[in-house]
C-alpha cells in the first residue's frame, strides 16, 4: 500500500457514522430491554460505538 489518504469526505464521514449509531442503537435495545438504565446503557456503549466508528473510517480508507 503507498499510503492512505486520511481525508475524509462527507459521505463516508456520514457512513461511519452510520454504522456507529447503529451498533449504539442495537446496545441500547439490548441493554435497556434486560433492565439497564437507559443513561447507564448509553454510556457503556458509548467506548465500543467510538471504536465501531473509528474501524469504519480505517475500512473506508483502506478499501480506496
């Protein structure tokens, strides 16, 4: 590989973001649905979506 471009546009800014909300939206249903406090469920999901949303940007970036 020559090197990744770290420049993101808009559009694959707004996927990464994407698949970000949707894994905290999927943790929240789950967590909220066993019992879970929904501000206690929204902050321990919050470290794993920022991870799925920083994996996202690496895929978009190694995938050009």
């Amino acid at each position: 590989m020559k090197g990744a471009r770290w420049r993101w546009t808009p559009t694959e800014l707004l996927t990464a973001l994407a698949a970000a909300l949707l894994w905290m939206g999927i943790g929240l249903f789950q967590r909220t649905r066993a019992g879970a406090d929904l501000g206690a469920a929204a902050v321990a999901e919050l470290p794993l979506t920022a991870v799925v949303f920083v994996v996202a940007l690496v895929w978009i970036a190694l995938r050009r």
